[in-house]
C-alpha cells in the first residue's frame, strides 16, 4: 500500500486526478500495467481497472446502500439495453451474479442492515464506508482513496484502517492513500510519498520518511 502525503497545496488530490483522467497533465507521461500515455479519460481509467473515492463523499443520496452500491457494478454489465429491460434469460443470469458479487461486498463491509436504507439517512462514517464498497464493486485493480478518513471520529477511523488493510490481503487489490492523519498513514502503509508544492521530495519507508529533513520542512514551513 503506498501513502502520498505532503502540506495542504501540495498537489496531492490533483495527482490523484491525473491518474484517473479527471486532470490531464500539461507535461510528462502516465504509465500504467506498462502503457505510457500523455493522458487518461476517466472512462479508459475505469475500464481498465482504476477506482476512486473522493474527499467529500459522492453518493446518489435520494438512494439505497445496495443501489448505490450496484452503480459501481455497471461496467461489468455486458448484456445490452434490450434484455436488461427484459430482464429474462441472460441478461437475468448477469443480474443476478452481479447482485452476488455484491452481496458479498455488503458482507465483507459488514453493513447487512442498512443495504435497503437511503443514504441520506446514514451517519458520516457509514456513508464512507458505503462509497468504499461502490469503488470495491468494479473491482478494481488500483484504488485511489482520498482521505477516507476525514471528519471520521477515532472509531470510525480504526473500522475504515481495518477495512483498508482487509481490501487489500481479501481482493489483492492496489492502494494509493491520500491521508492527513500521520498515525494511519505510518500504520497502513508499505511506502510513502510525499509531495511539496507539486515536487516529490521524498519516497521511501514510513520510517525513512519520517527522518526525512526535507520532509521535516516541508509540514514546518521551514523551506517557504
């Protein structure tokens, strides 16, 4: 799991829309599973197995926890318009392997009894939790999470770790965390990045990170 951290205005939300083609870069190259390429559409992102999670949570609010969670389901949808609205003979047999796809994300997030309740009417934490298994349903290959535990009290924020660290060792998925909680980031992560008004300056271990003089500075202000 790899954490990028770095002062406020650092670039750090903006890197991450790069990644996923909501930025184009003005220079340099993306590179991913080997391709480089000067930019990304989200939709190439999507399709080819990159998800996200955003600083404010993005749900459709006016709907459920599994609907919700199903939207993340679409791009494995195959069948076409037509038998989706049939909904008889393969296009039933996709619907209802995606459904059991999700089930499973329901019960891996532990969040089984609130699966018919609108979002709306959900605590702050739970509505994390709920936009991190919308992410989990593409299943993705890397997941962009951009501080998922802001505005998180301390016990939401140890259910969330828990739940990051299991995403990873249960779906082998790729992490890239943005977090402003020091505590977390050395808890969850492999390596760290940090960046400083754009630059990296540092790359390395939680622990070589934190030895780090210009990494030091760079949250003192000492460089500015």
């Amino acid at each position: 799991m790899r954490a990028i951290i770095g002062p406020n205005g650092a670039g750090k939300t903006s890197m991450l829309n790069v990644i996923n083609g909501f930025y184009h870069p003005q220079t340099g190259k993306i590179t991913y599973k080997g391709k480089s390429r000067s930019a990304m559409s989200p939709n190439e992102a999507a399709n080819s197995g990159i998800a996200r999670t955003f600083q404010n949570v993005a749900l459709f609010h006016g709907m459920s926890t599994l609907d919700n969670i199903m939207v993340g389901r679409n791009l494995k949808m195959r069948r076409g318009f037509f038998w989706q609205a049939l909904y008889h003979g393969p296009a039933r047999t996709e619907e209802l392997e995606n459904r059991e796809f999700i089930e499973h994300i329901i019960t891996f997030l532990e969040i089984e009894a609130i699966r018919r309740t609108p979002v709306s009417r959900l605590p702050y934490g739970l509505q994390k939790r709920v936009e991190l298994g919308r992410a989990l349903a593409m299943q993705p290959d890397l997941l962009l999470l951009d501080e998922p535990m802001a505005g998180m009290n301390l016990e939401e924020k140890g259910d969330m770790s828990r739940y990051i660290l299991d995403v990873n060792e249960h779906f082998g998925t790729t992490i890239a965390l943005i977090e402003h909680d020091m505590g977390v980031v050395m808890d969850l992560s492999d390596r760290v990045v940090v960046l400083d008004y754009g630059h990296k300056i540092a790359d390395g271990t939680p622990g070589e990170v934190q030895k780090n003089q210009a990494v030091i500075d760079a949250y003192l202000g000492v460089a500015h």
